[in-house]
C-alpha cells in the first residue's frame, strides 16, 4: 500500500456495515433469552413460560418530582435474575392524566425485547367507589393486540380490595385479595392470588416499600408477582395487567 506524509494505515479496519431502515438490534445479556414458543401460545408470551416469577420496577419521572406534573407510566418487566423480559408504556393525553388522576381510564402497551408488542391492557373509565357496586373496575388484556385473552374484574367489598381474574370466556380462573390497610410505612403490601373458592393461596401480587424518599415524592412503584410455574401463560399475562391495576387504583399519588 502506498501512503505519503505522516498519514499511516490502520490495521484491520472494519468498515460498519448499514442497516436496513426499521432494523432492532438482538437482546444483549442483559435481556432475558427467548424460549421456543409452545402451541397455542400467544406470539411474545412464551418468556412466561419458564418463570413463576416477575418483578416490575416503575419508573421515575424527573418532570412529576419537579413540577407534580404526572406523566404517563413505564414499566421495566424483569425475570428473577434481574433480565429485562418486557417493556411497558402507558399511552394517555395530558388532560385526562390531570383531570382524572389515578382514576383515569388508560391503554398500556407491554413490548419484548426485540420492540414487538405482546400485550395491550385496556381500562376503562370506571367509578372507585364502594358505594357504587354497580361501576367497578375492569381490565381487558388483549394477546396479540385485538385478541382478549383474560379479564381483571373488581368485587365489590366495602373493606379490602378484591377482584375476580377470568380467562378468555369471561370464566373465573383466580382471585386476588388485597389486606384492609394498604398503606402501610416500611413494610411490603401483599395481594394473595388465591383459588375460585378462595381456599388455597397460589401467589400474590407484592408491592414493594422503596424508602422514605421515594415513596414521599414520586409515585414510582416497584412490585413483585408469584405465580405457579405450571399456570396457564394467558393467565400469568392476565396477573400482569392485575397488578398494574391495583397499582392505579392504590398507590398513585392522589
């Protein structure tokens, strides 16, 4: 090779190679290994799968820590071993953020690794009161996007909270009941996941005491969910929209 002046080649250079537009680059370590899809599992779900467990980190936003202006959610969706498995983001305007706070009806997309949506959560605009047994809440879980495969529906109760978790027909599959006290100081509140007839507990939902600090100046949750291993995956997928549910109706910030 010829060359003059003080200019020398550079060994072994690789030229980066383009990407075609729309291209998403594969999972790093950090992102939980995809399985083989099992039939008659829903595209996205088959991470659920392998696992009996799930913690969800909520993130904060610098904009409600500096001006209590709320923002919509997003969500981490971890594995055990702390690998990211889904990515979840509420899709709201900002006048029904503020004028209906946590009440707010809302759609939030669930995403893999690889950017694909997997799960849409649809909440509608409901009554939370107790007084009002007629207008509770719900939430539909949709997988794939369009396709419901479960429901989230509140029972009414005039002290804890309680909800009936139903499959794809509207049949009841689980039930989850939450403690009379849920605001509870340095300690971890525990919905118990229990059976139709409410005699056997299978898991909980877990909301996670995050500290003073945090706890007093966001509204940014971190939760746990356990669950049989052998547990349906549209039923797992169900649990999750379960407890961004209870984490509307509970823990935001009034």
């Amino acid at each position: 090779m010829e060359y003059s002046g003080d200019a020398h080649p550079l060994p072994n250079y690789v030229h980066p190679v383009p990407q075609p537009p729309g291209y998403i680059p594969p999972p790093t370590i950090e992102s939980m290994p995809a399985p083989q899809r099992p039939a008659g599992c829903p595209p996205g779900l088959e991470y659920l799968t392998q696992i009996d467990q799930l913690l969800i980190h909520q993130q904060i936003e610098l904009i409600e820590i500096l001006v209590g202006w709320e923002s919509n959610n997003k969500y981490e969706i971890k594995n055990s071993l702390g690998q990211k498995v889904f990515f979840a983001a509420e899709e709201n305007d900002c006048c029904t953020r503020y004028w209906c706070g946590p009440l707010r009806p809302f759609t939030i997309k669930v995403l893999d690794n690889y950017g694909q949506e997997v799960l849409t959560l649809n909440r509608p605009l409901k009554c939370a009161s107790c007084c009002y047994p007629c207008c509770l809440q719900e939430l539909e879980v949709q997988a794939p996007p369009g396709n419901p495969i479960g429901y989230v529906i509140q029972d009414w109760h005039p002290l804890k909270p309680k909800f009936t978790i139903q499959n794809e027909r509207k049949e009841p599959v689980l039930k989850i009941e939450g403690p009379v006290c849920h605001c509870k100081c340095c300690s971890d509140v525990v919905f118990e996941v229990k059976s139709v007839d409410e005699t056997h507990v299978v898991g909980k939902i877990c909301k996670q005491w995050t500290g003073f600090l945090r706890e007093a100046y966001t509204d940014a949750d971190n939760f746990g969910i356990q669950f049989p291993m052998d547990l349906d995956v549209k039923i797992k997928a169900v649990m999750v929209g379960a407890c961004f549910l209870i984490d509307f109706m509970y823990f935001e910030q009034k």
